[in-house]
C-alpha cells in the first residue's frame, strides 16, 4: 500500500476545508511541516485509527514526530488492514 497517498487521502477526508493547503511530501516529513494543525492532526489521527481498527485508548498514547512515525504507529497496533487506499477511504466517508 502507497502510505504516503492514504495518508494525503485521509487529510482531505479530515480537513476539507483545509486539504488544499496541507499535505505530506514524503513519509519522513516532520508532522509539523504538512501545514495541518494540532485538531487537524488529531482528526487524521482518529481516521488512520479507524481505518486500522486501532482502539481509542492505544491510539491516544501515540507521539508521533513524522508522517511515517503516525502511519507506523497504526499499522503496528492495527487489529485490520484495508486492502487498498481506495477501500480504507470509504470506509471513513
């Protein structure tokens, strides 16, 4: 699965007023840099979670720094795996 487009997906499903601006460039990039802001982020953090099976409780003790330390973090403690970025992307919408 391409992780950098689900997670440039996910951000346009969590912050439509906001996705044309923010975006991740490459899964090393500093969380900080994607031009989302701390709701913005929690919200794309509640659908990765979603879209991972990850329980609530575990996915509030994530700390993330990167788009790849987020994206890590769910798929470590995911209790399922979409198929495809198109099949997590409806699943959330």
């Amino acid at each position: 699965m391409d992780y950098l487009h689900l997670f440039n997906e996910v951000i346009k499903v969590a912050t439509p007023l906001n996705s044309n601006k923010a975006q991740a460039k490459s899964l090393d990039q500093p969380l900080a840099e994607t031009g989302l802001d701390s709701l913005d982020l929690l919200m794309v953090g509640i659908y990765l979670a979603e879209i991972y099976g990850v329980s609530e409780e575990v996915a509030k003790q994530m700390q993330p720094k990167t788009v790849s330390d987020m994206v890590n973090y769910m798929h470590f403690n995911r209790t399922k795996e979409p198929a495809s970025v198109e099949e997590a992307i409806k699943g959330i919408q």
